[in-house]
C-alpha cells in the first residue's frame, strides 16, 4: 500500500485500490451472520462449562 505513493500514475491505482478493498468489506458482511452465529455458539458452550458443576466432585 505504502508503494501506491511511488507511482507514476497513482490515481488510478489509487481508484482500483480502493475497489478492491470495497469488495473485500462486502464480501465480509456478507459472511458475518455466519460468523456471528458461530461465536455465539463457542460462547454458549464456554459459559455453560464454567458454570457447570465439577464432574469429578462427588456428592
């Protein structure tokens, strides 16, 4: 990125820079539901093992 400042014709490299970085935020909200839901599952299951009752403690 630091390079773009070297070039000769820099704004254009500047403008399809920019494109491609606006695909690439696309393409991530599109997958955040996804990801959003794993978490949500890996937290879940944290929450309950922290929680739970030692299974070695006899009662």
């Amino acid at each position: 990125m630091a390079s773009c400042c070297f070039r000769v014709a820099g704004w254009p490299s500047a403008a399809s820079d920019s494109s491609t970085a606006f695909a690439q935020i696309a393409r991530d909200y599109g997958r955040l539901p996804k990801t959003l839901a794993r978490l949500h599952f890996v937290i879940f299951a944290m929450l309950v093992l922290v929680h739970a009752p030692p299974i070695t403690q006899s009662t």
